[in-house]
C-alpha cells in the first residue's frame, strides 16, 4: 500500500511493524539463512559468524529481526559495564527486505530497548566510513561521530534522550 505524504509530494512507503526477538533453539536456521545485498559483505560478516561470537563470546546477545512474524534481518546488543554503553553490532537484512525502513525500525527498536535496561547511559555503534547509507541513517536517528576508532570503523554514539 502506497500513502501520500503530501497531496503534491511524493509517494511513500508506510514504515513496517519491526518486532526483536531473542534467537533461539526454534528460529537460529532462519536467522542463519539471512543473506544481505551484494557487496555489503565488505560491511558485515555473515550472520552465522555473529551467532558464533554471541555463542562462544558471551558478550553480545543475538536477536531475530521480523516483520509481520517472518525473519528478515539480524541484529546483536552489548552492554560496556565500564562506560555504561549499549553496543549495536552486526546489523544484517536480508537483500529482499531493505529499502523499506526495517534498518531505522531495528535500530529504533534496539534504541527503546536499551532506555528500558538499567543504567543505560548511551548508545554506541561502529561503522566502516565508506557505508555513507548506513552511516546517513545513524545520524538521522541521533548518533554523532565521537572521533573514536574500533578496529577501522568510525565510533558513532547517542546520548540517552
């Protein structure tokens, strides 16, 4: 369904219910099978090597990305004890499911989780400085550069509101 933002403006696609859900015993084969666009392998790693570092690292914790009950992304959350950081890692939709606002939903919703966790203080990601569309939705959504490097990704964070 497509609605009007204007009577003159441009058409536009309704943002989709986004849902997270811890990855389990039921849903790790779907969440497995996620695979993104061409080319954004030089951006993130596949998802089965994210459910290992969750797995074996205990330190971050997976969880299923879904609309309307069906799996389409991957996204994982730490929490940084020493600077009361909540960590957005391993974002991954699947190549059929992008351009519709499930990217801005997941980490909407990653956001509303962490103000419900205790001591939250502020949110934090890291992203390679050549994805300039990943990096365009972060800033929409409140993260600035910190000037801060992990690894060769450029540290964004955003303040608790």
């Amino acid at each position: 369904m497509r609605t009007a933002a204007r009577d003159d403006g441009p058409m536009v696609h309704p943002q989709p219910a986004v849902t997270l859900a811890p990855v389990d015993a039921a849903s790790w084969r779907e969440v497995a099978a996620l695979s993104p666009a061409p080319g954004q392998d030089r951006w993130v790693a596949p998802v089965t090597y994210y459910l290992c570092l969750c797995l074996y690292d205990c330190v971050w914790q997976p969880l299923a990305v879904r609309v309307a009950g069906e799996t389409v992304g991957f996204a994982m959350w730490a929490l940084d004890a020493d600077e009361g950081s909540h960590w957005i890692g391993g974002v991954v939709l699947d190549a059929r499911h992008q351009g519709r606002g499930i990217g801005r939903g997941t980490v909407r919703g990653l956001l509303e989780l962490f103000e419900g966790l205790p001591g939250h203080r502020e949110a934090a990601l890291s992203v390679a400085p050549d994805n300039t569309v990943a990096a365009g939705l972060y800033r929409s959504l409140g993260f600035a550069p910190s000037g801060e490097l992990v690894d060769d990704e450029l540290v964004m964070r955003r303040p608790r509101p």
